[in-house]
C-alpha cells in the first residue's frame, strides 16, 4: 500500500498522513520487521511539509521494535 493522505483540518491545520511500509520504505520486505530501502523522494517530501509547520501522523501496522 503507499499512502499519502493530504487534508487541511477544520481548524486550518495542514495535516499529511503518511504509510511506512510501501510509501516511507519500499516493501514490506521478505526480511520483515527488516524494512526495505528507504524512497528518498517522499522523505525529502514528508520532512519539507514538517518544516513548513504540517502535523504530520505516520500510520503503520508496525509496533514497539519494529518502528
């Protein structure tokens, strides 16, 4: 699944939704927790949008350890 999931929030919040597996890093991977290589483009995507003051909210299936 890759995801990015772009809203403004009734209060006028800019708020971007990102997947992990799939959209952050490419996989999931057949080494699982082991996330796959990393998509530098929605890095570079997501960490712009948090400069310019985004919330950003990672959802991911991924928990404790495996985050």
């Amino acid at each position: 699944m890759n995801e990015l999931d772009i809203r403004k929030s009734s209060s006028g919040l800019n708020i971007l939704a990102c997947d992990f597996d799939g959209t952050l890093f490419s996989g999931p991977t057949e080494d699982y927790p082991i996330p796959g290589k990393p998509i530098y483009r929605i890095h570079e995507y997501v960490k712009n949008k948090k400069e310019k003051g985004w919330i950003i909210i990672l959802y991911t299936c991924r928990e404790n350890n495996d985050l």
